[in-house]
C-alpha cells in the first residue's frame, strides 16, 4: 500500500534545508493553512520553496515504482509575470538533488495541479522532496507563490509502504479497543 505524505508549514526536520522556504513532508496531516514561497525576481528559474523528508527509515525501501503528486497553489503572482515549476526530488546524504528520478511540471495560476512520475531504484540515506522553482520572465518587483499545506489536497503519494518514527501516533491514533 502506498504511503501518503502531507506537505507542511513545519520545518522540524532542518537536515538538507536548501535556503529557500524549507517545510517537512509527514505522514500526519495536521491543521489546514498555508506556506509562503521566498520571493524572486530572476529572470531564469530559481528554487524558492523545498518540503522534504528522509525515508530511508521507512519500510520497504528502497523501492522503484510511481510516485503521484498533488499540490495545491492558493495564491501565485500573475501569470504574465510569475512561473513556476514544481517537482519531485531525490536528495542524497550530501543534500545534492539526485539526477535521473526527478520530473518537472510547468505551470502558472492557482488550483490544484496533479502529476505522476516513476523513479528508479531508491538506496542509501535519501530524502524525498518536492521542490518548486520559480521566475519572473517580466513584469517588476518580487513575485511568489502560496500553498495549502496541511491539507488533504497538498500531498506526495510514495509507492513503499511506511514505518517510520512518525507512525506510531497515526497507529495509535487508528487503534480501537474493543
């Protein structure tokens, strides 16, 4: 069964923080609200919003399959003015984005945006992240995003099952005597 891991406005989780807007990814979803991107103005993409989490720990890992993504964008600068790309990631132990296990959605505006993509065969110390990237291709002064987080439309779908340190509470939580 696959995992689903919420994005966060927490960052608990400070390991590989990227110097953009840093969240972590949980198994728990938590109270709805929203996260602000750092603000851009470079003509060319930039990272300005990264939630992640380490899953080496978890069950069933490493593993090779399908990850779904779905976020949810509550505010964007206008869309003459302001892109962004979102994707997934595969940090190593060095906190260095992987390459070959990432894929890149374009977009502009607000909603929720779903994309899916495999990756290939997960080992060692690994993070899994989504990373949006931003850019201001015209138009003056800072632009950014906002996205729902904590929200049950704002999350990465992983497809090893879970047994994390984060678990036991959602157990516990499930478990009823009888």
């Amino acid at each position: 069964m696959p995992t689903k891991y919420f994005l966060k406005d927490t960052n608990v989780d400070t390991n590989c923080d990227s110097g953009a807007v840093d969240a972590d990814i949980s198994i728990t979803q938590g109270t709805p609200t929203t996260l602000a991107s750092a603000n851009t103005q470079s003509a060319t993409y930039e990272l300005i919003q990264q939630l992640d989490r380490d899953v080496s720990g978890d069950s069933g890992f490493p593993v090779t399959g399908d990850v779904d993504v779905s976020v949810d964008v509550a505010t964007a600068s206008p869309a003459a003015e302001f892109e962004y790309l979102l994707s997934v990631a595969r940090i190593d132990s060095g906190c260095v984005t992987g390459t070959g296990g990432g894929f890149l959605i374009d977009l502009t505006g607000t909603g929720i945006h779903t994309f899916s993509g495999a990756f290939p065969s997960w080992t060692g110390s690994i993070r899994l992240a989504l990373q949006v990237q931003g850019r201001r291709p015209s138009g003056h002064g800072n632009k950014f995003l906002t996205l729902n987080v904590n929200d049950p439309d704002s999350f990465i779908n992983a497809p090893w099952p879970v047994s994390g340190p984060d678990e036991v509470p959602l157990l516990m939580a499930q478990y009823q005597p009888g």
